[in-house]
C-alpha cells in the first residue's frame, strides 16, 4: 500500500507542473498586481478538498485527527514561511516540482527546506520548536467551535468559489484572448490553473483513506515527508520512509516526466544572489512551516479544507509574510543581461532567430524590414546599447530583453519596467526560461493592452515572446 504515495505523487507532480500551480505566485499577485484571479484557483483545490473530506468523514472512510491551534507559533511560522517562499521562489510543493524541472536553485532551497525541517522536528531545534508550540488554545475547528457539521462550511466555500470561478471566467470573455505558444500540440500546452485546482483537489480527497489504510491518518503534506527524507538518508532509519515520503518522492519524478515530455525541462543555475536567496528561503521555508505545522499543502490545502483554526490563520499569515517579502526584495534588476554559459544572451536569441527566418510577426502592417518571416543576416542585425533601461536597441522600433536565468516572477517584473520605457506602438522581444513566464507574461500583455506580435519555443525550457506597447485589440 504504501506504494500508493508514490503513483498520488506522481499524479499530483504531473498536475501541479503542467498547471504551473504556485501559491507563492497566486497570493503574490494579489500585491503585485492587484488581481484575485489565481488566488482562486487555491480555492477550488480547497472547497474540492472540503466536500470530499466531509464526505468521507460522514461516511466513516476516514477519521480526521484535529490539530489545536497554538498562535505564537502558527502566527510567526507562517509569516516566516511566507518570507521564505518568496526568497526560494515558490512554496514547498512548487520547490519540489520546480526541481524537476531543473532550476538548480531549487534544488538548493529544497536542501536548505528539508535540513531546517528536519532540525526542527528531530535536531537540534527541537526544543525551541516545542516550546514556542507550549501555549496552545485547545481550539480545533470552526464546526466544533460553533456545534454545526462541516457540510455548512464545505457547501458555503463551494458555492461562493463557483460564484468567482464564474466571475472570472466572464471577465475573460470579455478580454481579447490570452496568447498561446505557436505550433504546439494540444497535450504540450498547460492546464488552465482552475482546472489544475479541481484536479489537485481530487487528488487530495483520493490520498487521504490510501494514506490511512498504511497507518498515516492524514492527507497531502509536504513538509514532514521531507525531513523524513533528509533523516532517512542521514540515519538508514526505516521506519522514516512511509506514505508521505513515497508521496514527495513521487512529486519529483511525475513532475520530471512532465517536463522532459514537454521540452520544459533544462538544467538551470542560478547566479549568485539567487543562490543566496535560495538558501536563506529554503531554511526559512522549514522553519516556518515546522512551527507552524504545515506549509502551504498542510495547513492551506489540508487543514484549511478541514476548517481548522491553525489552518485558515497559517494561511493569513503565509500571505502577510509574503505582501512583506514581495515588497522588499521583488524588484527587477539593473545589472546588464547574464552571459552565462548556463543560458544564452539575447544577442544569441536574436541571431538565431534571423538566421532561421524567425521572429515573424502576424501583423504585416507592423513589420519592419528584415522582420515577418523573411531572412535577416546575422551580421546586418544592429544591436547597440540603449538608453532604455535594460533593453537593447535591435533597430525599426524592436528592443530586446534578456530575461534568461531569471526566475519567476523577475521575467515578468523586468518586462514591466522595460515596456513602460519605450513608447507606444514600440516592440520588445522577451527572451526567458521560466516556465512560469509562459503563462504570467502573455496574461499580463492582455491585461495592460499589448499586443502579443508572436511567441515561440526557441530551445529546451526556452521561450521568446514579442510585444507591440499599446497595441492589443479588444
């Protein structure tokens, strides 16, 4: 049975990479650009989640075992993992599945995660970790507290997502549509983030009695599996290695099949102030969520579908910290394009792209010479520094930006501040590897009126995007 954990794993790393399911870009977004959109695809995993639950509880499936709620502990856990998730660049799961996707700064922040955690629960900070959990309310959930069954609660959180599911989805209609990759089939394209959300939500209703028939009494969870991870491999102790560690083990490897199936996976280092952040938000993640018993699968999937306390207020937290993070270190970066030989430089994107004829743009009327499909030498491609910022002066209108190497959102935050340097009508050819950015930029052109001139894979886990300043059609 407990091989189980692994084929959920893989399940649930399949769904969250190919829906680019992250809670750290869905609550970040609600501060950076002032848009619940994502965030409620959190909530479909939850009311999903919360309707499965409470029917096999009702049914005797399974036993549900309530946390209590200790707030000093829950409070500063989750403000601290919120910090974290933002330094590491995604949340625990996200860490997982964006390791298999080869950023290499993920892999350092999942390292730090699973040594903090372990710390925490079995090390040297265990003490602490027990302490500051000392002062505990004994409160458990809000259908115990106020003497109802959780059906009111589950129905409610249903309906009320249903209602901004649909919402948002008439807003959509409204708005030119969304930019897709050229010349892909259907399968390599991304799920929408709601249906990955029912999804996640189904997958999480499905692990809960196959986790309990191996005697773990809880669902998806993330944060203890890990330390169990990192003690098994430092100890041999087999008694570490149960369903939930068979569980992130199978995150990895679907979310790797995914990707490589894809073309969406590559090996990607970070430079050096990403790898800093890396380790700084990977014992931050682990810390913070050991406090708080949970990270963002544990409490905001899990305990939040169960109506706890400890929860919905580790979920409130979690985006607090983050707000705070957001504000602080997400900013774009100055420095000149990274030439590393761990990614290539727009200089190369653009010569390679001429030379094969690319860079073709759907709108004939917008296309300068040596652009729209025809061939553009090499040589005869100007590209001169510019006074625009980061971008670089590619001639007839057109800027480049280098985005490769960055992580999210910092692809997304570099297009902003470039395109509002140029003036309307301008273009700017985006060069990035994040897979994020394949989804987050193209909605963001929507929502700020550019036009998408033309968006293409261009390598392995690489993609270009070229955007006319002001030019989208409603």
């Amino acid at each position: 049975m407990i091989l189980t954990g692994l084929l959920i794993g893989a399940l649930l790393g399949v769904v969250m990479q190919r829906g680019r399911f992250c809670v750290t870009g869905m609550i970040r977004d609600i501060f950076l650009a002032r848009s619940w959109r994502t965030f409620v695809a959190l909530l479909v995993v939850i009311a999903v989640h919360a309707v499965g639950l409470a029917a096999l509880t009702s049914t005797g499936v399974i036993t549900p075992e309530n946390t209590t709620f200790a707030p000093v502990a829950v409070v500063a856990g989750g403000f601290i993992f919120g910090l974290g998730i933002i330094l590491a660049g995604g949340c625990a799961s996200g860490t997982w599945y964006r390791s298999a996707e080869g950023l290499v700064g993920s892999w350092i922040a999942l390292a730090m995660y699973a040594l903090s955690a372990a710390a925490m629960k079995y090390g040297a900070l265990s003490d602490f970790n027990a302490w500051v959990k000392s002062w505990d309310t004994g409160l458990t959930t809000l259908p115990e507290f106020f003497g109802i069954s959780p059906w009111w609660f589950a129905i409610g959180l249903a309906i009320g997502t249903f209602l901004l599911v649909r919402h948002f989805h008439r807003q959509d209609a409204k708005r030119p549509q969304v930019a897709r990759l050229q010349n892909q089939p259907a399968w390599k394209r991304p799920l929408p983030v709601y249906t990955a959300g029912a999804l996640i939500g189904v997958i999480g209703v499905i692990a809960w009695p196959l986790s309990a028939a191996t005697g773990r009494n809880s669902g998806l969870g993330i944060t203890t599996p890990t330390a169990n991870t990192l003690q098994y491999g430092v100890t041999g102790d087999e008694g570490l290695v149960d369903w939930g560690v068979m569980l992130v083990l199978g995150l990895l490897v679907g979310a790797f099949i995914a990707a490589k199936a894809t073309g969406e996976f590559r090996i990607r280092m970070p430079d050096a102030n990403t790898a800093v952040r890396s380790i700084g938000g990977g014992l931050m993640m682990g810390v913070g969520a050991s406090l708080a018993g949970g990270c963002t699968v544990g409490n905001g999937m899990v305990q939040t579908s169960l109506f706890s306390f400890q929860g919905w207020i580790a979920l409130l937290f979690i985006a607090v910290g983050i707000g705070v993070g957001a504000k602080f270190w997400l900013k774009p970066a100055r420095t000149a394009p990274s030439t590393t030989p761990a990614s290539y430089s727009t200089d190369d994107s653009v010569n390679n792209s001429a030379s094969a004829g690319t860079v073709a743009l759907n709108n004939s009327a917008a296309q300068p010479a040596g652009f729209g499909g025809m061939q553009v030498a090499t040589g005869l491609v100007s590209l001169q520094t510019a006074d625009k910022g980061k971008v670089r002066n590619l001639g007839n209108g057109y800027y480049a930006l280098d985005s490769m190497g960055a992580v999210c959102p910092f692809p997304l935050l570099e297009a902003k501040e470039a395109i509002a340097d140029l003036d309307s009508g301008e273009h700017l050819v985006i060069d990035f590897d994040c897979t994020q950015g394949t989804d987050t930029i193209p909605q963001w052109a929507v929502d700020d009126g550019h036009q998408v001139i033309d968006f293409r894979e261009t390598g392995e886990a690489s993609w270009q995007i070229t955007l006319q300043k002001d030019g989208a059609v409603s």
